[in-house]
C-alpha cells in the first residue's frame, strides 16, 4: 500500500470554499476530469449536514504496460461522498474509484476546515489518498501502486491549480456585482 497527503492553505474563508467546491470540475486546467454528476443529496435541518452522493468522470491515458491489465479504456468513474458541517465548519470528501477496482484501490479524503491560524480569512485543505493494488504480482502491484502516486500527484497539482483559477473568477465575480449593485441602486 502507497499513500499521497497534502496540505495547502487558500486565502479565502471556509464558507467561500467550500460554496466554490461544487463548481470545481470541471475546468482549464484539470481537464482530465470531463463530467461531475449529483447522484443523491440530502439536507439534515437538525443537524445543518448536506450529504451528497457524486459520480465523477475522468479521461485520460494509461500506460501501455497497464492496457495489458485492463483493456484500453480511458474513462474512469469514482464514486464521491461528502458531508458539509455547516456549525461544525467542515466539508469532507471520501471517494473510491470503480473503475479498475479489480487491480487498484484508491480511497481518497479530503478535508475543508478553517485554518487554526486565520479562521476568518483562510481555509486548510487536508488530502489523503491511499492506494492498494491486487494485481496478484507483488512487483506488478509496486508497479500499479507507483504509477497511481505519481498520477495522482500531477492530477492533485493540476486540481490546486484549477481549483485556485475558480477561486479568484468567484472573486472577481462577486467584486464585480457588488459594484454593479452599488452602482445600479
């Protein structure tokens, strides 16, 4: 089992964020995700959850050596669940890919919380992503594990980026219709 973590901070208070999440994928920069679609979603009023169900399509190649294992399809789909904490200030993501299932596990979480050290104005992102293969080889297994670190590691700077591009738009979005509604009234 190989495992990725990271940690960034973004200068923008969680509440921002996290409402900018939904409209991560997709985008210029990650483009290896094409499509993002809502399965299920429940709002908890008690509790002040919102639980959502996703599934996430991905599009991109594979090694050759790796075809050999699961035929030469590119798209991928990963099953997503989260949870926004609204009073508890947290929005978790867990998600496990379906596709190659049989030959590697990825089980990533990624945590939204306010940073401890500016909850007002900025936000930390925790990523953890573990990745089991059960290719039946053990070298082919350290093979597969490898590739997926090293995949997901230039996906997850690609994510960072992107991510980052919706954050300032969001930005200059809402400083644009706050002046446009200033001048308007």
């Amino acid at each position: 089992m190989k495992e990725f973590s990271a940690t960034q901070y973004f200068d923008y208070p969680w509440a921002y964020v996290s409402a900018a999440n939904w409209r991560k994928y997709p985008n210029e920069v990650s483009t290896h995700v094409v499509a993002v679609d809502v399965l299920r979603r429940e709002f908890d009023a008690e509790k002040q959850t919102l639980k959502s169900e996703r599934l996430i399509t991905c599009r991109q190649p594979i090694p050759k050596w790796l075809k050999a294992f699961v035929g030469g399809a590119e798209t991928s789909y990963v099953r997503e669940v989260s949870v926004v904490d609204r009073l508890g200030q947290t929005l978790t993501l867990r998600s496990v890919n379906l596709t190659m299932a049989r030959i590697l596990k990825v089980y990533e979480t990624v945590t939204y919380s306010p940073d401890p050290r500016d909850p007002q104005h900025s936000t930390r992102f925790d990523q953890v992503a573990r990745f089991k293969s059960r290719a039946g080889w053990k070298r082919v297994e350290s093979q597969v594990e490898s590739w997926a670190v090293e995949r997901f590691s230039q996906n997850a700077a690609k994510g960072e980026l992107g991510f980052a591009s919706i954050l300032q738009l969001g930005r200059l979005a809402t400083h644009v219709t706050g002046r446009w509604a200033a001048l308007s009234s």
